[in-house]
C-alpha cells in the first residue's frame, strides 16, 4: 500500500474549497463526463458569467447615468421598466447568443422568446429567467436578485409559440438564483440537492460555499406583504391571525423575492405571496419565478404549494401565467394549507 499522499490530502482544506467552481461541481454531480452533463456544466458557467456582469454593474450603478430609475416603457406584464431590468436582460441575451448550447432565452421582460437562429440545429436547451428581481430596491440600495431555469426542448416549435415549455415544474433540469447583496451568492440544483456558491472577487469564481441545504421542518420566519391584507381571501387572513395570535412568529419581508426566500431557505419559515380576491392568480410569474425556486424547496426538503396544489404540479396556460405561491418549512407550508382546506370545507 502506498505511503503517498493523495492530492486531497496535499491541499489544504481552503484550497481544496477554492478548486471547486461551479462547472466542476456540476460534473461532479452528474458524475460523468457525456455530452448533457458537459452542456449542463457550460451552462452553469455562462449563467456565472451573467451574474458576474450584473453584480459588477450592480456595484457601479450610482456611478453610472442610465444605470437606475425607469426607462418609461411598460413591459408584458404592464408594470414600469427599471434602466436594470433592460440591461441584466441583454446580458443574459449576449452571453447565451453564441454559446451553442440554447436555442431559445424566455424572459419575463420579453413578450415571446427570444430565438437563436444559429444555435437551433445544436442547442436542445432553453433558459427561462427573471432578470432582476425585486427592481424596486434598486434606487434605495437593498438586495435584488435573478431567478433562472433550464429547460429541455422539445419538438421543432416551428410555430415560434413555445408550446412544449407550458409543462409542470417537475421538467426543469436545473434552477435557481443569483443574490446580489453585501457577497454575490449562487444557490442552484440539478435535482440533486441544492448546492451554495460565494463569488471570491479576487478569483473572478464562484466557489463551493455549502452542499446539500436543507430547509428545516419548522422556521420562526413568516415573509408576506401584510399590506394587502384586506385583499387576500379568508383563509390567508386567518393565518396571519392565527401567527399574530401565537407566540415563536417573526415577520420579516424586503419586497425583494429572492432574498426573502433566500432567508427561508436557510433558517426555516414561510413565504407567502397569495392572489388576491381581485387577482386570484397572484402576481408572481410561473415559469420565471415560483417554478424555479418551488424547485430548490423541494430538493431542499420544503414544499412549494400554490394554497391549495403542489406548485410544481401546476401547468402554465401561458408563457406568462401567473400563480399564488407559498414556500418553505413543510411544517408551515402545511399549516397555510390547512387554513385553505378549511376553508373549502365550509
């Protein structure tokens, strides 16, 4: 038996963390060098790549004219378009462009997906994104993010309408977010995990920072807009009664999605963005927002739900279909069910 050292030995435990990017942790995961796995990993590193950019603007932007504030047009959805939105959706648009790897970029910001002519007869993918969200942080300096999604394609989509991307959460390959806060995290999962990368600025890589998270059953945290309490439905109202009426509650919400899921995913807890007896459908987008992360809470042992269905059941009508979305501790993901169960059965 050899007496030598193996290189995990050799290296000391911050230089073995510091090697451990995320194309090579994707690799890792997959455990195979075949060409998906080697897409999957590229993919990885391009979505870096966008988040690199963004958060070196980010960084910059009172610096810079035309860098915060409103453009003064509208999007698909009809709210007002912030100068970042604009450009953190090009960077996404230039940094896939010419990868080879997606034919298609669907954004939350665009009206129908942006194609790539060049890439069809190569890229089998298509990227699904929120840009930055939580925009209307932005000129008060607090956190923001981006979602992002990936996808298989399937079929020709001759037509140019994507009909094959309206299918359940369960079909994504991978997903994830980008928080842009005092570090730039990556959170992602393949289906195996969900897996926590730091941007090391002095390396110009995002480096391994935790494996494997896990929501826990139960959190003290409850994240939803209480003012539009006289809104919601009735079993909505009852529960924020219920956790008023209770002690162990904590109420914590930034208006930015992505970094109040982040601090449930990481310390337990709730998050709520329920229709309204007006909009019943909610605010938050299907495909490029609750998707996604209703993916990370399940492989991170939480639940997604919609109030009253397994969120990662529901099949979008439409590339901008809209969904209630409650998130987080399965133990409180269930108590706001209840609440709805309840309240069907009067």
């Amino acid at each position: 038996m050899s007496n030598v050292p193996t290189a995990a030995q050799t290296l000391g435990p911050s230089l073995q963390r510091d090697c451990i990017t995320l194309s090579r942790h994707v690799l890792d995961q997959l455990q195979t060098f075949a060409p998906e796995a080697q897409d999957l990993s590229a993919l990885m590193s391009r979505i870096g790549l966008a988040a690199k950019l963004i958060a070196r603007h980010l960084s910059r932007a009172g610096l810079m004219e035309n860098a915060l504030g409103f453009t003064g047009s509208t999007n698909v959805q009809g709210e007002a378009v912030k100068q970042m939105d604009v450009y953190a959706n090009q960077v996404f648009i230039s940094v896939f462009e010419r990868s080879g790897l997606v034919c298609r970029l669907a954004s939350e910001e665009m009206e129908q997906p942006y194609y790539i002519p060049e890439n069809c007869p190569i890229g089998r993918y298509t990227l699904l994104y929120d840009p930055v969200d939580g925009s209307s942080n932005l000129d008060v300096n607090l956190n923001v993010g981006s979602i992002f999604s990936v996808r298989r394609q399937q079929g020709d989509d001759l037509d140019g309408q994507a009909q094959d991307l309206l299918q359940n959460g369960h079909q994504q390959l991978l997903a994830g977010y980008v928080l842009y806060g005092p570090s730039t995290v990556l959170v992602y999962s393949l289906g195996r995990g969900v897996h926590l990368f730091t941007l090391d600025p002095s390396l110009g890589e995002f480096i391994l920072a935790a494996e494997n998270l896990r929501i826990p059953e139960h959190g003290p945290v409850y994240s939803v807009n209480e003012g539009n309490f006289w809104q919601w439905e009735d079993p909505v109202r009852e529960y924020i009664r219920y956790v008023h009426r209770h002690e162990g509650y904590t109420a914590r919400y930034s208006g930015a999605l992505v970094g109040d899921f982040h601090r449930i995913l990481l310390e337990g807890g709730v998050f709520l963005y329920p229709g309204t007896k007006k909009k019943p459908e909610g605010k938050l987008r299907l495909l490029y927002e609750t998707a996604p992360l209703g993916f990370l809470a399940a492989q991170a042992g939480g639940r997604a739900s919609t109030g009253t269905q397994d969120l990662l059941d529901v099949v979008p009508s439409h590339l901008h279909a809209r969904a209630p979305f409650v998130a987080g501790s399965p133990e409180d993901v269930a108590l706001v069910e209840s609440f709805y169960a309840e309240s069907c059965s009067l």
